[in-house]
C-alpha cells in the first residue's frame, strides 16, 4: 500500500441490512394524529438537530424525519447520532402522512409546498460570517434557541429535577469556569481569530490565560485534583475563590457530580466555544442559577442586564476588576436576588417549558409562520 494512502474500511453488511430493517420498521408504524412535526432538513447539523427534536418531543409532538435511508443511517451512526428509539417514526421521502400542524426545514422553498394550514417554522442558522446579524430579525413570535443544555443533560425531566432546588443551594465557590481552554497545543481550536475579528470579543484562550496572568494570586484556584477541589468547596475555602479548570490538562469532572460543582457556584465564567462565542456550559451554569460573567450579552435574547442577572465587561481588564470584587464580597447583598433573576430569566427563555409555551401561543393564536433560530 503507497504512503499516505488509508485503506478504507470493510463494508458493514450486517449493520446496515439491520438499521435498514430498523428504517422500514418504523415507516410502516407511523400514527398521524394533530401533534405531529415533519422535519425538513437538508444542512441542519446532527447536534443542532437533536436540540429541535427534543424540543418538539417534550412539547408533546411526534417527530418525523423527511429523510432517505442514508440521511437516516449517517444521523444513526454519527457522532452525535440520534437514535431512532428518540422517535416515534422517520417518515421517507416517497411516504406521505395526511396532516401535519408543524413543518419545520432549513428551506422557505420547502416549506412553501406544503398545507396552509399548517404552523411553517424556518429554521435560521447564525453564521459567524454574517457576524450573527440577523439576530435583529427575531420577533416574539420566533424561536430563539442558538445552544442548548448538552446532549447528556438535554431532558425536561433532568431540568425539571434541578430547578426544583436551585435557589436552595448555599454557594461555596466564589466564580468558577470548566471546560477545554488547550493551552498548549499550537492548533488551538479555542483561539480562533475569527472569533475576535468578526465578533469583537476575546477567545477562549485569551480570557483564560489573561485571568492566570493577571488576576491576583490569592484570587486564583487552579485545582489539580478533582478529590482536593471538592473538599476544599466542602470546606468552604473556595467561597472568595475564581477556580479555573482547564479540563484538558488538569481533570473533568464526573457528569454526575458536574451540576452539584456548578449548583455551588455563585458566577459561571462564559468563554466562547471553538469559534463562535455560544458553548453548552453556558446553557447549564444559568440552569444552575449561576450568575454569568460575560462579554457577548448582546448573542443572548433578550441581552442581559448587567447587576440584574449578570456582570458585563468589554475589555480584558475590566473583567479582572469584576473579578476582583466578586473575589472580595462586592456582591455579597445582592448575589442572592442575582440567583433568582438568573433562573427566572432561563424558565422563561430558554426552558422546555418556555419552548412549549411559544409553540401552544402560536397554534392558538393561529399564527401561520415561524422562525427557529439557532446557531451553525
């Protein structure tokens, strides 16, 4: 074999004549009935797909996949794949189901083709070359839903569970950010320039190395263990503590003790993703009723308001001396009204409940189109 050639994989027979079964299987049990949503996709990614799924599906909506056996099998098998047991059918392109209340597509011209009768829902994608400038097209009758929790905690029963007790917890970490920040690798997927040329706001990679650098030592934690770091927050001696986890090279933590870090957390620190500013611990720390501290207020709808439900800077700088006041008890009278903003605001804009409460407005109402918004 010459170099740099990659012998390809055997063909899977086995597997495939089984998800085929699987496929057919479920076209054939299709039940229409006036909770149905037909998905029309031709570039909606498979973990942006997954969110609008689980969002039509705690709403009380039988989702169907407009999609040919090979759409089908790469969602089955991808890596963020999408099991057919999360619907109750995948409906192929040559079947057609008598009435439908909800036609969701990434294409107008699709959606233009079907009943009138039925709620049409585009989905639009926020796309970092366009500086994300269509926000200012969403209305109150869209869907603005540009992240959501992560797909190991995306379940309106694992939400609900957390925000029975969230006001409930006494913090014992000052602020806190964990995630991947990859500060020593050259191709640093965190330290995009397009983030901050297009943006206007700092990668990853910048925040975290800047609060190392500069923010006082006796402000700073940076765990080396996660059995240390969680007696010390058991301790109480993180509570004037900014504790910086960079999962990468120190430790994660577990999934089942992920929301009880972040449940004892007064602020979450928000640092954007690997190229556009949005990251799924940004959705959990608010879920969690921690406070975020951020420089993109103006991507989440409606923005934050800063000493309300957040703390907001625009330089590097000033999120040091934020820092620094969490770190010396600044916010000590009003953190607790801070928590309650924080999870009043996520129930009522970027909860389960709150998707289903605009669906149900818009089907009452008779409202005939929509907009999802969500980003690339």
């Amino acid at each position: 074999m010459k170099a740099g050639i990659k012998k390809s994989k055997p063909f899977t027979f086995t597997l495939n004549l089984k998800n085929y079964i699987q496929y057919k299987f479920f076209n054939r049990v299709i039940k229409s009935n006036e909770k149905d949503a037909l998905i029309k996709n031709t570039s909606i990614s498979s973990r942006r797909l997954l969110q609008i799924i689980s969002h039509f599906l705690s709403s009380g909506y039988n989702c169907y996949l407009d999609y040919s056996f090979l759409q089908y099998l790469s969602l089955k098998q991808g890596k963020y794949h999408i099991y057919h047991t999360l619907l109750e059918g995948v409906n192929p392109t040559n079947k057609k189901i008598k009435y439908f209340p909800v036609i969701i597509s990434d294409s107008k011209k699709t959606l233009d083709s079907f009943d009138s009768n039925s709620l049409k829902i585009c989905v639009n994608h926020l796309m970092m070359k366009d500086r994300y400038n269509n926000i200012s097209a969403v209305t109150e009758n869209d869907f603005y839903y540009p992240i959501a929790l992560h797909k190991n905690f995306l379940n309106p029963a694992f939400e609900a569970e957390i925000l029975k007790s969230v006001l409930k917890y006494e913090r014992k970490i000052g602020a806190i950010f964990a995630g991947k920040a990859t500060i020593n690798f050259k191709k640093n997927s965190y330290n995009r320039s397009t983030t901050k040329e297009l943006l206007n706001i700092n990668t990853r990679f910048e925040v975290f190395s800047y609060i190392c650098e500069k923010l006082p030592e006796e402000y700073l934690y940076l765990p080396d263990s996660l059995e240390a770091f969680l007696n010390d927050m058991e301790s109480g001696y993180l509570k004037n503590k900014i504790v910086l986890l960079n999962t990468k090279e120190r430790f994660s933590i577990p999934r089942d003790k992920y929301f009880y870090v972040l449940l004892n957390s007064n602020f979450f620190i928000h640092m954007a993703g690997t190229g556009f500013p949005f990251c799924h611990n940004q959705m959990e720390s608010m879920l969690a009723g921690c406070i975020p501290i951020t420089q993109f207020a103006r991507f989440f709808v409606p923005n934050f308001k800063h000493e309300l439900n957040s703390l907001l800077y625009n330089t590097l700088d000033e999120l040091i001396l934020l820092l620094s006041n969490v770190a010396s008890d600044k916010y000590l009278n009003s953190v607790s009204s801070m928590h309650t903003e924080v999870v009043s605001y996520y129930k009522k804009y970027y909860s389960f409940d709150s998707f289903k409460n605009k669906l149900d407005y818009l089907i009452k109402n008779n409202i005939k189109c929509s907009n999802y918004f969500v980003h690339k």
